[in-house]
C-alpha cells in the first residue's frame, strides 16, 4: 500500500513538472509560426535560417488581466544577437490568439543589452524587454525547423498590434 502511494505520488509530482513545461512550448512553437508569418518575417528569416533557436518567458504580472509572451529568436555570432517579440496571449474558443505588441533587435555584450532597434514604448518597455531577454538567454533553447513551422493550425490566429487599430 506504502509502495502504491509512494508511486502515485511521483507520478503527481512528474505531472505538474512535465505538464507547464509541454504547455510552454507548445505555446512558444504557435508563437513561432507567427513570427515567420506575420508583418516581421522578413527581418526574422533575411538570412534564409532552417532551423531557428528560440526561447520564451511568459509574463502574467506586468500587463494586469494579460499574458505577455516574450521570445526571441538567437543568430550564430559573436556577440550574441537576436530578435524579440512580445505577444499578447488570449483564448478563444479553444483558440490560441497571438498578437504581436512590440519586437526588438539586440546584441548581447559584456555590459549587457545593447538594442540595435529598441522596442517601441520608452524606458518602461525597454526595462521589461531586457529582463525578459535576460531570463530567456539563460534558459535552455528550443531549435524548430522552419518549415515546420509554417504548418498551419486551426488552433492558432496570429494578429499584430496594427490589426487591431
């Protein structure tokens, strides 16, 4: 009986590790497909990339009532450099709504981030968009293949912030 317990309650205890973990890139791989096929796609794939490394951070406290996807896409270099975007994530319907708020370019470097085209909204987002990068940088990365990842899905709408005005 101890036995069975005792099993039961390390299959609980994997559950709620392996479970956010699958959610989280399964979010991240639907944010992707946004990213290669919305408004900055051509600045994200002007190198043609096969595979891309991503990372992703969800904030649900910075926005109040909203949850705010960072990810970023790194490049091979030295430095370090990259593309962030930040999504609004809403449910619809069984519908994971994408829309894309802000996007960045950056270099990481000794002294920290360096935006060589900073996000749109001041000191304020420049501060969320860095800790955010910096949270996802020291994570581990997921590479998805490209093509992949322009499957499309029924469960996805990408929309950007211009859409919405």
């Amino acid at each position: 009986m101890r036995r069975n317990l005792a099993l039961i309650l390390v299959f609980v205890s994997l559950c709620t590790i392996a479970c956010p973990q699958d959610q989280s890139s399964s979010l991240l791989r639907q944010a992707a497909h946004c990213m290669i096929e919305g408004p900055d796609a051509k600045k994200l794939m002007r190198h043609k990339p096969k595979v891309l490394s991503l990372g992703s951070y969800l904030d649900t406290t910075a926005y109040p009532g909203e949850e705010a996807l960072y990810v970023v896409a790194f490049e091979d270099g030295n430095p370090p450099r990259g593309m962030a975007f930040v999504f609004f994530v809403l449910q619809k319907d069984r519908r994971h709504i994408f829309r894309a708020e802000n996007n960045a370019t950056f270099v990481l470097k000794k002294k920290g981030i360096e935006f060589l085209e900073p996000p749109m909204g001041g000191a304020w987002t420049e501060e969320h968009m860095e800790a955010a990068i910096e949270h996802i940088e020291s994570a581990p990365k997921i590479e998805f293949d490209v093509k992949d990842l322009r499957e499309k899905s029924a469960d996805v709408r990408c929309e950007s912030f211009s859409d919405t005005k």
